[in-house]
C-alpha cells in the first residue's frame, strides 16, 4: 500500500515510542522492571524518581523519613545511576526523566555514566523534564526561588544542544496543570508562557549565539495531559501546534519547518481514575489514548498510559503490561497510521481549535501583562484552584458525569478487585538499606576529590557560570544528590509557592455547603471561637489539589482553616496545631507514605499534650492501611471515593464536636 492509493492511504507510519512510567524501592529492582518492559515491547525509558532525589535530598534528610523508594527510584549518586542503567545501552536507548529542580544533577549523572563507559555524548538521546513553573503550580517538587531556577534551566538548555544535541534539555510540562484542574486554553497557554519565559531567559543569558537560536528552539519539547473529553483534547493538541509555530515565527522568528515542529510525549489523564469501578479505567485511558494519536498533525512522539487501578496504589508490573498492550494494539492492529490525518477539512474540528487558540491567546496576553510566567505565578496558581473547585462541584452536584463514582454506581463484585498483592507494595526495610549504602558510599569515596568538586561547583553558580560541567565533575567525584542539592540552596535559597487558596472562599450558596456552614456556625459558637482546622502535608508529597480542595472548602462553611502548603515535618505540623490551638489536624498524603508520617505525626501531637485533637488522613491509602491508621488513633481516612468535599466538611464538623463538647 502507497500513499498513490488515492493519495490518503499509505503504508503505516512509525509508530510514536511506547513508555511505561516507572521505577521503584532501589535502582536495581527498577533496572529489573525496565528490562522486563523492553521485553514486552517497550520502546523508550519513563523514569519515575522517589521524592527525596526529585528534591534534591538524601535518603538520611529528615524530610526523607518515609519517602524513600516509595513513589519512584532512589538515585543519590553514580553508583545508582550504574546500577538503574546496567545492561542497558544508553547510546540505543531513549530515555525521559521525570526530574526538574535537580534536573541539571540526574542529567549530569547519566552523561557521567556515559562518559565512563565510552559512550558518545552526541549519540544520548532522551528528555529531561526540567520545567519548575508547573512545579510552582500544580505537582510541588521545585526548591529553588524563580529566577536561579530559570537561569539552571538557561545552563542546561544552553550546554545539552553543543554537548548533547540529540537530548531535550526540557519537557514543557501541561501534564500536572491539569491534573491541578486546568482547563484546555490553561493547559494550553500556562505551557506555552512557561516555555517562553524560558526562551526569554536563553535568549537573554548570552550563552547562545543568535545564529544558534532556532536550533535551541527546535530542542524544546512538551509533555501534555489528555483528559476523557477526547474531542476537546484532540483540538487542544491542534492547537498547541499552530501557536507554537504562530510563537516561533512572530516572537521569536523561527523560519525552520523542522524547528517549528511542536514535539510532545504525553501521559493520558490520571486525575479522571476513579477508585469505585476501577476496571472501567481502562475505557477512560483508551480514549485518552485516541485524542492524543488519531490526528497524524498533532499525534504524539511518545506516549505513556497510567494502570487501571493507579486510584488505589503503585501498579504491578502486569498492570503496567496491559497499558502497553493498548498502545500495541492501538499501532499495530488498527489502520490508524495508515492515513493522513482524517480531521483535516472538518469544520467541527477547526472551530473547536480556533475556539481553544483565541483564549489561550488571551490568557497569554494577560500573563505577559503581569510580566511573564513567574510574575504571573500567584495569578496562575489561584485560577487553578478555582478552576478544580468548579469541577469538582459540578461532580458533587451530578453536573459532570463520572460513571461508577456519582452515576451507575451499583456493581457487581469484581475480579479484578483488592487484596493482597493487588498493588505492588515497596518493603519498610528498603529505606533503611538505602541509607546505609548512602553512608557506605561516601565511606569509600575520595572525599578531598568529591569536596573539591562541590566547591567548584559553588563557585560556578556563585559566579553565574554554566554549572553543567561542574555538576559533570562531582558527579564523577562521587557527590551525593543531596550534597549537590546543599550547595545550590545554599547559593540560591529556597522557595515556598503560594497556594493559591487564600481568595478562593465565595460560598456557593448551596443547600449541603449552607447546612454545614451553619452547623460549624453552631459548633463554633459553643467552642468559644471559630473552629480551626490545622491542615498538613508532612514529608516530601508535593500533590497538594487535594489539600487545596480541603482548605477551600472549609473556609467556604466557615471553619478557620490554616494551610501553610506542602513539605513540613511532622513536629513542624504539631507546632503549627499547637499555636493555631487547633480543633482538629488534617494531613494528607499521597505519595504512600502514610504510615511513617502519620505514625510520626501522632507522636509529635502527642508530645506536645495534643493527643485529644482528632486527626483525620486523606490519600491514596490500601484498606489495610486504613485499618491501621484507625489503630494509631485517626479518626476518620478519605480515599479518591470520598469525592463530596461538603460531606468531609460535616464528618469533621462533628468530629470536632464529639471530642470536645460531647461529655464521656
């Protein structure tokens, strides 16, 4: 078959790359999963690194406590990176990194591992995720202010297209915004200002020359999000293709076709998965799957599906092969790449793309008002979260349809459902086991070499030099994740983002958010004063829609809520209760370290004389888990399918009651 065919039909396409998200407990488990999935077809590397490495920690860091291993690989120096990638040919493989803040170091470790073992530098090909203003918005792993965050993004944007010209120092990251909530023209313009601001940022820094600058533009890619609505989805995609060229060419006078060529990977909707009647997730990510491969102009050069049951915990290895089968089975027994692209001349499909481009055009102009995407930070990150609010009240009120969750809920049991083994699990032991090869490196290592390195490296930064090469040399010096994490914190300080709760507080006027308002009004007035809700995220879990959702709400019915943001201690968030003199503690975490940081966090209560306040736990939390955070003392546990915020808002109402104003 010929494309002479009528001039529409051809022989198939290449497909886009298959990859799977993932990595887990140690860097050689997850080389076992990485081969396994190759294996099976796989085409590329998704890693997925734990907390404390995309926060540039080491497993011994307080903040570590708990999080090792648990939503990702530890890589806390070369060694792992050795171990993650043996037997793998990094010349041949094409590898994306879901790493941002310390992007420049995870970078700078696989080029130190290709360097040793003869590979060529010109030959590595992959991603670097590398985009901190969605960090700032929606996911929570950043730790450097803006401005030297933008400037390590600059270095590495600057070096990888010399040094490495095949990889992309950066992925454009929508993905996470709408998992915040983002609506299409958001996904589509918060992504496009982001990757302008970094633009700008080269452009300005002088490392480029002017002559290069379309060749560093054609090395920026994105990563997006693909949500159920698929038709919608198809023309967001659409239209991301048309204002990246339209942006290229007017701002930035690209006139390459090649360069102009809007390069994306994405990971299908994990926020649309629902808990109840999770075997139906796998229709919701086929159809995600489809907007993001159907139309030939904008399909996918990668593509990443999440496992049916990612509602409940960590897939297992055969979960994650069934995604991959869908993407098999979607290039290689469908015609879908056989034709060019069937959307082309539809009017439906064109005025839905001019519809989404003509805001996105807008908010665009409204970010570049306030002065691009970090001044536009604050602005951004509250129409996120009122944009969640309102979806999730149209779920709450039947508006928006979720089949399983607010409509056709009756079931029958499944046999694809829970216990043990339902979920890939990472062993308590293996924190401990990290932390002792933590001590055990630096042991051996040569210690006036590796301090030499990180002092190099301190100099470089201090004296606004590329820190690729340094990052390179202590990489090979046998620095730690965390030591090189020190010295740039200590160069450049950290950050705390906004919430973007603070003026999210209109109530509805709903009859349910009336009620409870009215009973915490109750409530309140028999206290003596308002009720306080202390609300935490202990550890390194930067997932905080749900925390904002909870803020938002309890404000709306009138509790006095006190919701800092994300990463604190346990003994900070008992501080924190004890000067709020809080009524009841909420924490929630997503990143399946509950256990630990809750088990923690009773204790730092306790310590403190608080151990009459309720707690209540929200996360992704197992039954079992559930179960034995009911036996440390919590009072109530939310999961996915509690998604009636108003109704969590009324149990904690009368939890705060029972514990202090009903007697015996």
């Amino acid at each position: 078959m010929t494309k002479a065919a009528g001039n529409y039909q051809h022989t198939p396409d290449e497909p886009w790359i298959f990859r799977t998200y993932a990595g887990h407990s140690t860097a050689k488990k997850s080389n076992e999963l990485y081969r396994l999935n190759l294996s099976k077809g796989q085409t590329g590397l998704s890693i997925a690194f734990d907390l404390p490495t995309q926060t540039a920690y080491d497993a011994d860091h307080i903040l570590s406590k708990g999080e090792v291993g648990k939503v990702g690989v530890p890589v806390k120096h070369l060694g792992d990176m050795r171990e993650l990638f043996a037997e793998l040919p990094l010349e041949t493989m094409n590898t994306s990194m879901t790493i941002n803040a310390p992007a420049a170091w995870m970078l700078a470790l696989y080029v130190a591992l290709a360097d040793e073992r003869g590979d060529s530098r010109k030959k590595l090909r992959g991603t670097t995720q590398n985009d901190i203003v969605k960090e700032y918005l929606s996911r929570g792993t950043y730790v450097f202010p803006p401005e030297p965050s933008l400037r390590l993004i600059s270095d590495m944007v600057s070096w990888c297209y010399t040094e490495v010209p095949k990889w992309n120092p950066m992925n454009v990251c929508s993905y996470h915004l709408q998992e915040a909530g983002a609506t299409p023209e958001q996904e589509l313009a918060y992504a496009l200002a982001t990757a302008i601001a970094v633009l700008d940022t080269v452009k300005a820094g002088g490392q480029v020359p002017e002559s290069d600058f379309e060749t560093v533009f054609g090395r920026i890619s994105f990563f997006v999000n693909a949500g159920v609505r698929f038709v919608t989805e198809l023309c967001k995609m659409r239209a991301f293709v048309d204002l990246w060229e339209e942006i290229g060419r007017e701002r930035y006078g690209v006139t390459d076709p090649k360069a102009l060529l809007f390069r994306y990977g994405v990971q299908v909707n994990s926020l649309g998965l629902t808990e109840p009647q999770p075997e139906n997730n796998v229709y919701r990510i086929l159809m995600e799957a489809l907007a993001v491969t159907l139309s030939k102009r904008a399909r996918c050069r990668a593509l990443q599906l999440p496992a049916w049951n990612e509602a409940m915990g960590l897939p297992r290895p055969w979960d994650q092969q069934w995604s991959l089968r869908l993407q098999q089975i979607l290039a290689y027994e469908t015609d879908l790449l056989e034709f060019e692209d069937i959307f082309d001349g539809s009017h439906v499909i064109t005025a839905k793309t001019e519809e989404l481009k003509e805001k996105a055009r807008a908010t665009l102009a409204k970010i570049d008002e306030i002065g691009g995407a970090t001044a536009a930070i604050g602005f951004m990150k509250e129409s996120l979260v009122g944009a969640h609010i309102d979806r999730i009240r149209a779920i709450e009120s039947g508006a928006l349809t979720v089949v399983g969750v607010n409509r056709f809920t009756e079931t029958e049991p499944s046999p694809l459902g829970g216990g043990d083994g339902a979920i890939q699990t990472v062993d308590p032991a293996e924190e401990a086991m990290q932390v002792r090869d933590l001590k055990a490196w630096r042991a051996a290592r040569d210690n006036a070499a590796a301090e030499a390195a990180l002092a190099e490296l301190r100099a470089a930064a201090t004296e606004n030099r590329n820190i690729m090469e340094p990052s390179i040399t202590c990489a090979k010096a046998g620095v730690t994740t965390g030591e090189w994490g020190t010295v740039l914190r200590d160069v450049f300080g950290e950050f705390r983002a906004p919430t973007g709760v603070a003026l999210v507080v209109a109530s509805s006027g709903e009859e349910d958010v009336e009620k409870v308002k009215a009973d915490v009004a109750r409530v309140s007035e028999a206290l003596g004063r308002t009720l306080t809700y202390v609300l935490g995220k202990p550890g390194l879990d930067g997932h905080s829609n749900g925390a904002e959702q909870i803020a938002a709400r309890g404000r709306e019915v009138g509790m006095d809520v006190v919701y800092e943001g994300i990463r604190f201690t346990p003994a900070e968030i008992a501080a924190q209760a004890k000067e709020a003199k809080a009524h009841v503690v909420g924490l929630s975490i997503l990143s399946g370290s509950h256990l630990d940081l809750v088990r923690e966090t009773v204790a730092e209560l306790r310590k403190l004389g608080l151990d009459h306040v309720p707690v209540v736990v929200g996360g992704i939390i197992p039954p079992e888990d559930g179960r034995a955070l009911r036996q440390m003392g919590v009072a109530a546990v939310y999961t996915p399918k509690d998604f009636r915020i108003t109704e969590i808002m009324g149990d904690v109402t009368r939890l705060v009651e029972k514990a202090w104003l009903v007697k015996g």
